[in-house]
C-alpha cells in the first residue's frame, strides 16, 4: 500500500467502530467509513473532543453534530498548496487526503519529464491532481460534470497562487468531452481519472463504473499523444481490484506504447497505529517514469 504520509495540516488520528477521527488543521472531525470495520478501544481522548461529528440518516445522506470550533470553511495547505475545506452535508470534506500520495508522484513524473506536458483531469472535483500538476509546470483540462466542483476547484487554485496557470475548466460529462476531443485531434501526455462508483452527468445522464470504466478508460487511450508519459486511474469501488484495473490499463497501452503498469492500494497512516487503505490506483508509466 502507498500511504499520504507527507501531510502536515491533515492527521488520520484514529479509526474504529465504523469511524475516523480526523484533524483537519486545527478541526477534529468524525465521520463514518466503511473500512472501518474493526471495534477497537478508542485510542485518543480527542474523541470525546471533537468539533463536529457526522451522522448518517437511513434516508440517505446525514446531518453534522456541531460540538466545537466548527467553521463552514477553512483552508489547509499540502506542499504549497491551499485548499478550501467544507463539510458537506455527505459527509465529504471537499479533499480526499489518500490522494495526496498521487500528487506527489504526478508532480515528480513531470518535472523529470524535462519537455511540456499537457495532462487531462477527468473527474477533477475540487481539482487537488490539477493543481498538483500545474504546480510543476503542466498545462491542464480539468473536468468535472458538477459546476459548484469546477467552481470549487478554481477557487483552490486561487487559494495556491495558480489562477494564471494554464489551465483549462471545463463543466461537461467526462465521457462526451472525451468523445469531443478526439474528434477534434486534441492530444494528451497524461490521463488522471478519479472516476466515482455511481454518479449523474450535468444533464442527469448515469454513470455506473463497471458498466462504463472500459469503454472510458478505451475512449481515452485514442486521445494520448505519440510520447504519453503516465496514465493513471483510480478506483473506490471493492469489486474493481487493482489487479483488474491494472489489467485492462497495461491490455489497451502497452501493445501501442510499450512502457509497463503498476498498482497498489492507497491509504492513509493511522497516528493511533497501522494504516487505513482508502482506494486503489492503477498506473500505466512510459519507460523511465516512476511513480
């Protein structure tokens, strides 16, 4: 497992019974995650402290218990980067930390690269792989099919000192824009797609991941440019194991691109002890690239 250990404004203090607690800045949440299935004795007193906790309804959705110093918003920073948080009323914070590991190996990748990069953020949310990526000097498509995400996203690249970056915000279904760009002869050195399990395209259209992960992850291999340096898809959903995406990633490039494919689970290190796995990510690396 490739752990986000390289926070210093977020901390996974500890983890049980169903929950997380969690610093995020100078806040300490609770909420819920399916991982943790173990029921360990609480390992922190600051879950008796915490400023807010978040409980899920048998309706769908959840409410925050405000116990705390509990702000509608905040910033926290990564590696020069800041990034708005705001609890949302689905337990979300507006950054996934696991992904932090990724950053990190997007941002090495390009810098080493030595040449221009031009990297396609399929899925990009609040846009934490975006930045990360024109923090090192690629120019980036971020997509997303929320528009209070894209708008999200660009206040975090405000926030970072990234607003003049060459990026490029785009509220559209990742698929259709995909479509849309080879189409138009548009050309990418990199892939990131951090594709939900189920989610809606902005005019309702579904997205189920099985259903659709193949002909996406296919859709988009037409569009890497003649020298790609990475592709890289993540994946929340248990019944798609890194193997299988690493799988249908190294079946569809490397005939075209040689190069070779890596995955592994993503986690975060756990203060009270271990670590808690939270996704997986499957790479297709050209030769001499390294996550």
């Amino acid at each position: 497992m490739r752990l986000a250990g390289n926070w210093k404004e977020y901390e996974l203090l500890d983890a049980t019974g169903g929950n997380r607690l969690e610093r995020w800045g100078k806040t300490i949440l609770v909420r819920p995650d399916p991982q943790v299935v173990w029921r360990f004795e609480e390992a922190s007193p600051l879950w008796q402290r915490a400023d807010a906790v978040y409980h899920r309804s048998a309706s769908g959705g959840g409410r925050w218990e405000k116990r705390g110093r509990f702000a509608d918003e905040w910033t926290i920073g990564y590696d020069g980067l800041k990034l708005k948080v705001s609890p949302t009323g689905f337990k979300h914070t507006g950054i996934f930390p696991e992904q932090g590991v990724n950053w990190d190996a997007y941002r090495s990748m390009i810098r080493a690269a030595g040449r221009p990069i031009r990297v396609l953020n399929l899925f990009g949310y609040t846009g934490g792989a975006t930045l990360a990526c024109a923090a090192a000097g690629a120019s980036v498509c971020h997509v997303d099919a929320s528009k209070g995400m894209v708008a999200w996203a660009r206040e975090n690249a405000a926030l970072s000192g990234l607003a003049e970056r060459p990026i490029r915000w785009i509220v559209d279904d990742c698929g259709k824009f995909v479509q849309r760009e080879a189409r138009r002869g548009s050309r990418y050195d990199a892939v990131i797609m951090d594709p939900p399990s189920y989610g809606r395209g902005p005019s309702g259209e579904v997205w189920k991941l099985e259903d659709s992960i193949f002909e996406l992850v296919t859709a988009c291999g037409a569009i890497l440019s003649d020298t790609p340096l990475f592709f890289a898809v993540n994946s929340y959903t248990t019944g798609l194991s890194p193997a299988v995406m690493e799988y249908m990633v190294r079946r569809l490039l490397c005939p075209r691109y040689g190069g070779h494919t890596a995955s592994d689970e993503i986690g975060l290190p756990v203060t009270s002890g271990g670590a808690l796995p939270a996704g997986a990510t499957s790479f297709w690396l050209a030769d001499g690239a390294a996550q």
